[in-house]
C-alpha cells in the first residue's frame, strides 16, 4: 500500500503569466513510514501537501494512492470555524462514517481541550486547534497521517502521546521546524525551487536544509 | 477522485453522498439557528412571518375574488421566497464552506443540495400551515395536494439548477452576485406571483409563458384552487429549465473545484 506521485507538476495563474510551484515531483510513500519533507517559507509546501490529501488537483502528472491518507490536519484545514470543537468532531464523524459519539469521547480524552471542546473553534488558541485535528483525525484513524505544520506537536505530554500513537503508522508532516522532523520520522525530504529530494538519512536532510 | 486502485462502486459513492449531504444539513443548521433547541423554528417563522403579511396586505384590500385571498398569496409568496433564497445564497455557499473542503468527499453540489434540502423542507412545512390556515379562514381546501407539491417540487429544482450556475459563476466573478440579487427582486413582477395567465390580454400571455415560474405558479393554482381558473403550464418547457442549467452548473462546478484557492 503506497501513496505515488509520478511527475506532479502545479502552477497557478498569476497577474502576469504564471507561477510554478511544482516541477516534477516524484515519490513514493509506503504504509508505516514516516516522512518529514522540509521547505523554507513560500516553497510549496502546503501545496504539496493539497497534492498528497488529493483535495487540489495537479496541473501535470498522477497522483495514485492504495492507503487511506487523511486530509491534510493544519491550523485552519477542514473546520466550521464558527462551529464548537465537539460539533466538528461530529461533522467529520459522520462524513468519514465512523461512531459520533465514540469520535467526540475519543478527542475530549485525547485533545486536553477541557471545557474548550464546547466552545466555538475560532476562539482557540493555535495550539488548541492543531491538538483538535490532529486528535479528531486519530480517532477517525488512517493508514497515512498528512501533517501540515503541527505546531502543538513539541516535547509536551500531548506531543509524546502524539508520538507514541502513530508508531505503527503512517506519516507525512511537511514542516520547516527540523527538530519535529528529528523527534517523529524514519525518512526526509527536502522540497526545493519546485523539486523533491529524499535522504535516506535524516541528518543529511537537515544538513541540505540548513545550508538552504 | 478514488479512493484505492480499483474503482468503488456506484452504490458505496452514493452511500458517501448521502452521508456528506446529512452531515452537511446538521452542520448548516447549527450554523444558521445556533445549537439552541428552538433555534430550528427560525426556519418556518421567517417565510411564515413574510408570506402572511403580503397576503395580508393583499387580502385587506377588498374584493372577493380568489385573486384577493388569503391562500392566493400567502402559499405563493414563499413559493418565491423560496426560490430567491436559493438563488441569492448561491453565491456565498462556497465561502463559507471552503475549510470543509478539505475533506475530500465534501463535494462543492454537495454543499449547495444540503441548502436546497432545508430550503425545501422549511417550505413544505410552511405551505401546510398556511393550507391549513385558509382553510380555518372559511377557504375551500385544495382541489389537489399532489399538483401544489409538484409546482413546489419544481420550483426548488429549477431553483437549484440556476442556484448551481451562479455558484460556479461567482466563484469565479464575485461581482456578479450583486447582479444575481437585483434580477432576483426585479423578476418578482413577472414572476408569475400576482397574477393568472388568463387575466392577461393576448399579447402579454405570449410573453409571460417564456418565464418557467409562471408555469409553476399556474401549476400549484391549479392544485389550489382546481377548476375555478383555466391554468395554462407546459412542464415539458419548466424540465428543459430544470435540466440545462443543472448540466451547465455541474460542470461549471467541476471547474470551479479546480480552480478556487483553499487557504
């Protein structure tokens, strides 16, 4: 089970002509790696990762998965903002067919929200909210986290629970902070002027990176 | 967009559609009337507020013609109500709704058909009420429940296939939906409303049947009040209304997807 890209390409139309973010990116990612794919700021990162959750269409190439890939879990991805956390955690519940009370039991005992659960989404703070889809996207759970900049995921408790349930799992977080990198994945990647590299070794992913 | 390598089956993508279209009518009611339990009858209380007073202020104003009751107006006007709100929400229902496309089954008709639904289900409760009440006002119930349920079958979908063209065109022009909302006030005159096709004279009556809602409005007057006018529809001319712009607005959809930005 794997999640390919075969020459993926993305531009968007600008004022004058247009920009390309991505120019042939190929890769494979298999079920239960985790990969941590490095970009500076402006780099394509969360474009790449609309790629990855199929939820932006490519202007070139293929993307083909065999896994269940979440969509990509950010600060603002995939909420009703106005809506409380417990009323998302429903909506995504029923979308993705899975138990809704079950979903909301799991996020109030996983997210440490409190009696923020209940309160409307656009007054958490943006650790709160990082906390709310990452937990809501386990209790749906995947064969492939997408992780779009997780700022909550650090040494805390809620870090290390985070870590230690996605052991037997995919991962995909695309980040510029290497230490995240460092602390949750197997595999690197550094996305540069449009292209994909890997490293089989991470410290020579964050050597490139640094250098950048 | 599949899920896996083989392709899923027809029926399990229509299981999916259903299940996104209820997420999203629960989703969009606690966003428009709050989580408080009555917030729900909102939903009657406008169209029921506005429609009894129009067919109040026509009713007071004399006469006994059908044309001067209470049942002419009330159940036509938020026939129209319905089919205006439809057409002017169209425009932001993809705004506010981009963070759940992030969740790849969420499709752009999916988030108008959810709207459509409540919309529909608000009017066929308010049209009984209002059935109901002319008949305690002294009215003769209708000539036939199934005519007046068609035209209000048939003025959503043609509501929804213009609804669907003008989100695709604004998601593109956004100017554009102050256009929408002027032609929507502007129609009401000829929209078929105030009057019966057989009141006109000749020249006029040739005119008004090119607009579809006066079919409709023939059609539930004709569920209304039966044999009491000569009603004149062709619903064959309100299906190609229906369907052409549910097939433009699709694609257009389809495009849009493509094009609109998520963050």
């Amino acid at each position: 089970m794997a999640l390919e890209l075969i020459d993926v390409h993305k531009s968007y139309p600008m004022n004058i002509g247009r920009k390309h973010v991505l120019r042939g990116v190929n890769a494979t990612f298999r079920r239960g790696e985790r990969v941590g794919v490095l970009g500076r700021n402006g780099t394509g990162k969360s474009t790449l990762v609309r790629m990855l959750g199929r939820i932006e269409a490519p202007t070139r190439g293929k993307i083909q998965s065999s896994m269940s890939v979440s969509w990509p879990i950010g600060l603002a991805a995939g909420f009703q903002s106005a809506l409380s956390g417990a009323d998302n955690c429903r909506f995504i519940a029923r979308i993705y067919d899975r138990p809704v009370q079950a979903t909301v039991d799991y996020v109030e005992s996983f997210a440490e929200l409190g009696e923020y659960l209940n309160m409307p989404v656009n007054t958490y703070s943006s650790g709160m909210r990082s906390r709310l889809g990452l937990a809501i996207s386990l209790a749906i759970d995947f064969d492939c986290f997408l992780v779009d900049e997780a700022l909550a995921v650090g040494d805390t408790k809620f870090g290390r629970a985070f870590a230690a349930r996605i052991q037997n799992s995919g991962l995909i977080i695309v980040t510029h902070q290497p230490s995240l990198v460092r602390q949750l994945c197997t595999r690197a990647a550094v996305l540069d002027q449009g292209t994909l590299t890997f490293y089989e070794d991470i410290d020579e992913a964050l050597a490139t990176y640094n250098s950048l | 967009m599949s899920g896996s390598g083989s392709e899923p089956l027809l029926i399990d993508c229509a299981r999916q559609q259903v299940r996104v279209i209820g997420a999203l009518i629960v989703r969009e009611m606690h966003t428009r009337f709050g989580r408080h339990r009555f917030g729900y009858l909102w939903l009657f209380f406008e169209p029921l507020l506005l429609g009894a007073m129009i067919a109040l202020i026509h009713g007071f104003r004399g006469g006994d013609s059908v044309r001067n009751t209470f049942e002419f107006f009330s159940i036509g006007y938020i026939m129209f109500f319905a089919f205006r709100g439809m057409i002017n929400r169209a425009s932001s229902t993809i705004t506010a709704n981009r963070g759940l496309l992030y969740h790849r089954q969420v499709t752009l008709p999916d988030l108008f058909y959810a709207r459509h639904i409540i919309e529909a289900v608000a009017c066929t409760g308010v049209m009984a009420i209002f059935t109901i009440a002319g008949i305690a006002l002294g009215g003769e119930p209708p000539d036939s429940i199934v005519k007046m349920l068609c035209a209000l079958g048939l003025m959503v979908l043609l509501a929804q296939g213009i609804a669907l063209v003008v989100g695709a065109l604004t998601s593109e022009w956004e100017a554009l939906d102050r256009l929408v909302h002027a032609m929507s006030y502007l129609m009401l005159p000829f929209s078929g409303l105030f009057f019966m096709v057989e009141w006109l004279p000749e020249w006029m009556q040739a005119i008004m049947l090119w607009v579809p809602t006066v079919h409709i409005f023939e059609l539930l007057r004709d569920g209304q009040f039966g044999d009491r006018f000569r009603a004149t529809y062709d619903l064959t001319y309100v299906a190609y209304w229906i369907l052409v712009p549910h097939l433009l607005g699709l694609v257009g959809l389809r495009l849009a997807r493509q094009r609109i930005g998520l963050e």
